[in-house]
C-alpha cells in the first residue's frame, strides 16, 4: 500500500513537470529572426526584420532597419509582455508587445505618436 502511493505520488510529480515543460516550450521568450509589420509608421519603417536572442538568461532583440541591424536592445518581461527601447532616426523608441497567437503585437511609441505593430516568427 505504502509502495503504491509513493509509485503515485511519483507519476503525478512527473506528469505536473512535464506539462510545466510542455507549457514553457510553447509560451517561451521569443527566439530567432522575427518579421514585423508597423503600417502607420514612415514609409521606411513600415516592415522590416528583428533578430531575438537569449544569453545566459538575458533576451536581447536588434531590428534590422533597410538591410542595417541596429543596435542590440535589453528585452524586459513583466506579466507576460515585452518591453525594449531603441534609437531610431534620433528618437527613443519604446515598445510593448504581448504574445498574440504565434507572434506578437503591441505598440511603439515615440514622443507623441503611438503606432501599433505586429512581429511574427520568420519562418524558415
């Protein structure tokens, strides 16, 4: 009886693990090249490709504004979104997108304009 339970108690650790593991792995930090959409911005700016990386612990994104990768920028993660500030053109460019089906959606914002964007894993 004793070996039973303790048999039990061991499947049901295991199980809760896996599905942790399985929940992680599906709703992870964003990795790889990214593609993103931002139709009310300046022409220039409108669609371009974003680099997303993980090192010992840390995310780092860089956009590849017109075929030139930018300057790397520290993801912040707080209740799920995701936060990072960029230079562009001379302006401080502050983002906040969330998970959104397979991708990412959100805002970026500068000074007093605010532009909504879209941001989808590129497929390989």
């Amino acid at each position: 009886m004793k070996r039973r339970l303790i048999t039990n108690l061991l499947l049901t650790t295991m199980l809760l693990l896996i599905s942790a593991m399985g929940y992680a792995q599906k709703n992870g930090e964003p990795k790889g090249t990214w593609t993103y959409e931002c139709p009310d911005a300046p022409s220039e700016h409108q669609t371009g490709k974003l680099e997303f990386k993980s090192d010992n612990g840390k995310l780092t994104m860089a956009m590849i504004i017109n075929g030139t990768p930018g300057t790397a920028a520290t993801v912040t993660k707080k209740d799920g979104a995701y936060s990072w500030t960029l230079s562009i053109d001379g302006y401080e460019v502050l983002f906040n997108v969330t998970p959104d089906g397979d991708g990412l959606k959100g805002t970026a914002t500068a000074d007093q304009w605010e532009f909504p964007i879209t941001m989808k894993p590129l497929k390989k």
